[in-house]
C-alpha cells in the first residue's frame, strides 16, 4: 500500500502514539523547567555557581541518549521511567543557561528600586526578576522541547511510549512492504508536533511578555 493508504489504515494507532509521544515531552518539559529554573535562581548570583551549573547540565546533554537510556534500565526497569529521566536530563542545560543569563540581565536600578520600596528578596524574585527574566526562560524551553521532541523517540528501545516504536518497527522490519512507511510516519509525526509545540510558545509569548519588553 501507499503511505496515504497506510496512514488511512493506521490512523487511530498513529494518533495515540503521537498523544503518548506530545504527553510524555510536555510532561518531562514542565519538570525540567522546575528544576531548570530553581537551578538557575540558586546559582545566578555566583560566577562559579552558575558555570558549574551550565558545566554539570551540558555534560549531560553529551551522553549518547541511547546510552543513557540503557544505563537507566537496570535501575528503573523499562517502560515510562528511563524516558521520563532521561527526557528531563536532557532538556536543563537550555533552560538552567537561558535562565541564568536572564536573571543575570535584570537591570540592577530595578532591583535597588525595589529595594527602595521594601521589597522582600522573595517578592524582588517573583515580582520583578522572575517576569523580566521569562522572555529568554521561554526561549530555553522552545530550544529544550525541540530537542527532546527527537530524543524522545529513542526511547522506543526501553519499551517507552510515543512515534519512535514506529520508527523502530519499521527498522526492524526493513524489506517488508511497509517498512519505509512506517519510519516516514513516525519522522513526520514528530515534525508536526514539534511544529505544533512552536507555534504553541510563539503564542504564550505574545500572550505573556508585554510589547515593551519583545521589542
């Protein structure tokens, strides 16, 4: 069969693993953002904190996800968990680098005026440079999604969900009549989602940084 055909046929399984696929990287995104950003606000002030903080999370985005993927499984097992880890590894050093220069960025009159006003450290934090800093915070985690919108399909070798168990079945069935469309279905589902993902943060920027500060 053609591929049309194929994604006829095959429809209602392309459209679950795609789910599982989108769940499993938005899921993992918002966890490394937490942790991204909670990195970044207890290291930002210090010049060798921070640098250990972009060192430590870009050694991880050096291990081959493959690997890391398989040196997960003897202590988690397959499935769900060696993704979840391994997607939420991967997608720090964007968000941890991207939220560091950011805070790093805040303009210290700002700070010292709201020093002036009896602002609490906390609230300077969450008021005012938290706010001024997500500009480059949501570029880090468009960049983070991207990425792990591609890693997340190595994670069909553990057994976990989403498109890459069809790139894989269609890898492991080479020759076969519908091999080819399988690994093009699932490369092009990823596409669009990725796509979908963009344009998704394209519209929380508009929606939530002031005109003042895009330009």
């Amino acid at each position: 069969m053609n591929f049309w055909e194929y994604l006829v046929n095959r429809h209602q399984q392309l459209l679950a693993d795609s789910y599982q696929h989108a769940s499993a990287v938005f899921q993992c995104m918002v966890v490394a953002t937490l942790i991204g950003v909670v990195i970044a606000v207890v290291t930002y002030r210090s010049d060798w904190a921070g640098n250990l903080a972009t060192t430590a999370t870009s050694t991880i985005l050096t291990i081959p996800s493959l690997a890391l993927i398989g040196l997960l499984i003897p202590l988690v097992g397959l499935g769900v968990a060696p993704t979840v880890i391994s997607l939420t590894l991967y997608g720090l050093l964007p968000i941890v680098r991207n939220a560091i220069v950011g805070l790093r960025g805040v303009d210290p009159t700002l700070i010292d005026a709201a020093k002036g006003i009896g602002m609490s450290r906390a609230a300077r934090l969450f008021r005012v440079e938290l706010p001024l800093a997500w500009p480059p915070i949501l570029t880090g985690i468009r960049v983070s999604t991207q990425m792990l919108m591609g890693i997340a399909a190595i994670a069909a070798y553990a057994s976990g969900p989403g498109l890459g168990n069809e790139i894989f079945r269609g890898i492991a069935s080479l020759g076969s009549a519908n091999a080819l469309n399988q690994v093009l279905a699932g490369t092009l589902g990823i596409i669009v989602l990725a796509l979908l993902f963009d344009a998704a943060y394209v519209l929380i920027g508009r929606l939530t940084i002031p005109r003042g500060i895009r330009v």
